[in-house]
C-alpha cells in the first residue's frame, strides 16, 4: 500500500502534534467547553495524522490547513493544536472559564451572548457566556481556536476526527462537553490585522497527470484540461465530486485495489472526477487520472456547491 508523499512507510507512532504530552491535557482539563448548537458538521481537528496509509489509516485534518494554521497563530497557540471546523452553519459553544477566542476561515457573524465581536481576531469570551459562529457568508468552512486548544484524548497522536474510518472523536452533537486545554506560556495572541484567504470564485486546480490516464481516450483528457466542472453537492471531507462532462474510458475492466494519495482524482463509473481530501480511503480500485498536488486542495475546502472547477496541466 502506498503511503502519502512525504511519508516513511514505517513511521512510528508520534505523540501530540501540539507540544503536550500525550494525554496530559485530556485527563487534567483546565476548562469545559460546552456545546449549545452544534450546527450542520462540526469536528475538531488538527493536523492530521500523516504516515499510516500503509496501516489503512488516513490523514484527516483540517481541510483548510491554511485557515486553521492561521487561527491557532492568533491564538496564541502551537499550529498543531487541535481546534473546530465548522460546515456552513457554524456552531454555538459555551466554555465554563474565560478564553481567548479566534473565529477565522469562511467570514461569518460572531456574537458573544448576542454581541457582535470581531472576526479573524482575538476575542475574549467569558466563562459561561455563549459564543455564537454564524452561517458561513462565503466559502464553506470556519475554525473556532481557543487558546490551550481543544484537549479530547489523541488517537495515533492527533486529535483529528475522521469521519471514514471513525477514528478521534465524533462530530459534535448538541449538549456534548469538550475539554480545553490550559493556554501555552507566553503564547500571547498576534496584535496586527492578518489577512485571510477568500472563497475561490472559481476553483482551479493544477492536475499531474496519472499513474492511471492511459485508462482514458485522447479525448477524455482533452475534455478533463479544457471543460468547466462544478462543485457538487455530495462533495465532503472524504471528496470534493464534481458534475460535468464523464470522461470516457479507453479500456475496459477494472483494477485491482491500489494505494490512494491525498489529492487523488478517482474517476468512478460515471466518469465525473472525485478529488480526495483528508478522510479519503487508503486504497481503491477506480482508476486515478491524475493527482492534485495537497497546498491547491486548502481552496477546495471553502469551495460551496456549485463553484466552477477547472482541472488545468500542471507545470512539470
């Protein structure tokens, strides 16, 4: 089984990603965070688990690695910390202690007990005062970072939900408690504006071509590089599915299962291209046109249904 690019196939175990000690938050919380609204899908997650394909383990993650890198900076905390990604409707939280909060990636209104704060900043909201992360106003995917972090057990050293295979923690559901962490020493929060990186208008996403192109006609490929696709509506952490032109096959049959990368783009019998992100299956037996190189997928999170894709040659 192919591991992920980058990754030793006999990687071991690591701890936390964020600089605690595996399990030391988690069983010592300094604070609560109490859910009031969960909204559509609501997961913590942090950096992902890399390094267990050959396991049958995915990466999961954060979906806009970008985004979420960002938040935790203005937090005050590690880049690895764990914190929420919300999915389109937000999420309504309610911690028993005072916390820093930042609400950043897809732009949305944010109120404290019904006070408009700031996003893309740092707030402060009081113990048992409700934080409120409205509808996303554009692009698909808001990361609530509290300072100390979101300090749910690690699963293979990350926190990470992954919605595939189960691992980490489930999605939020109303009423659940969630552990934070105690804020890092001298982590104090980034003071000047920062800028965010918008909704794409339309999504472009460099393509290398195989290893399994040769499975399509001529044409196919012409259609794949030229033809606008768009977002589908079962897109999810798993695949972004797009809807336009099948591609047509060149040869017949199937193949046996084979190793599956982040950014993989299976084509599946009805010859739309699915682009793989974080809780994508490790093996798969449709064929792979091409691959989509993992810093272009952080747009493909924040992409609504419906956005035009194109699939352009990647140079190289």
């Amino acid at each position: 089984m192919t591991p992920y690019e980058g990754e030793s196939p006999g990687a071991v175990l690591p701890g936390p990603r964020d600089g605690t000690a595996e399990g030391g938050d988690a069983a010592a919380p300094y604070a609560s965070l109490h859910v009031v609204r969960a909204g559509a899908l609501t997961t913590v997650q942090d950096e992902g688990r890399p390094g267990f394909a050959h396991l049958g383990v995915g990466r999961a993650g954060a979906l806009d690695a970008p985004s979420a890198r960002l938040a935790n900076r203005l937090a005050g905390n590690p880049a690895g910390a764990a914190l929420l990604e919300t999915t389109a409707t937000g999420c309504a939280v309610r911690p028993d202690h005072a916390v820093r909060v930042v609400v950043g990636g897809a732009p949305c209104r944010v109120t404290v007990d019904g006070r408009p704060v700031a996003w893309g900043a740092p707030v402060r909201v009081p113990g048992g005062a409700v934080l409120d992360v409205g509808h996303a106003e554009h692009g698909l995917r808001g990361y609530v970072a509290f300072a100390g972090g979101v300090a749910v057990p690690p699963v293979l050293g990350s926190r990470a939900a992954d919605l595939l295979s189960g691992l980490g923690p489930a999605p939020l559901a109303d009423g659940d408690v969630l552990p934070l962490g105690r804020p890092v020493r001298g982590g104090a929060p980034v003071g000047d504006a920062v800028p965010w990186a918008g909704a794409p208008g339309v999504l472009v996403l460099p393509l290398h071509l195989g290893p399994r192109h040769t499975w399509f006609t001529p044409a196919a490929l012409r259609t794949l590089t030229t033809a606008l696709y768009r977002v589908g509506p079962q897109s999810n952490r798993i695949g972004l599915r797009t809807e336009g032109p099948p591609l047509a096959r060149g040869r017949a049959g199937e193949l046996p299962s084979e190793g599956m990368v982040l950014g993989a783009v299976q084509v599946p019998p009805d010859g739309r291209p699915v682009v793989f992100l974080n809780d994508h299956p490790t093996t798969g037996g449709y064929p792979v046109v091409g691959v989509v190189a993992a810093p272009a997928l952080a747009a493909a999170a924040q992409a609504v249904p419906g956005t035009p894709v194109r699939f352009v040659r990647a140079p190289g």
